[in-house]
C-alpha cells in the first residue's frame, strides 16, 4: 500500500487543525469552499489537499 496516502479528514479533525467549530467548516463546505466528498451520508475532506487549500492564503508573519 503506497505510504503517501493520508486518511480523509472528518470536520472535527478540520476544525481542530484550523481553531474553528465544526459546524463552520460545514459551512464553508455549503458555500462551495472547500474540496470535500461524501461517503454514504458523512463528509470527508482529502488531509493532502486540505492543509494547503486552507492556508494557501495565509502570509508568513515576516511577510508584509
């Protein structure tokens, strides 16, 4: 099995990573903002793709 494969993300996961509740990351889901599947009725978020999608717009605090 390739090692590279992380296990997809649940919203409780997401939100621990990025300081918010979950429920708003359910909302960023119904606004179309971040890259999510559904398994049966559950929402899981790709770990490799949302670690760069939610801080891709974040600045390095030495950047102005």
């Amino acid at each position: 099995m390739n090692e590279n494969i992380q296990r997809p993300m649940t919203a409780k996961e997401v939100s621990e990573l990025v300081g918010v509740t979950p429920q708003q990351i359910y909302m960023q889901v119904k606004l179309g903002k971040l890259p999510h599947f559904r398994v049966g009725n559950a929402i899981r978020f790709p770990a490799n793709i949302i670690e760069t999608h939610l801080f891709k717009d974040c600045k390095n605090e030495n950047e102005v």
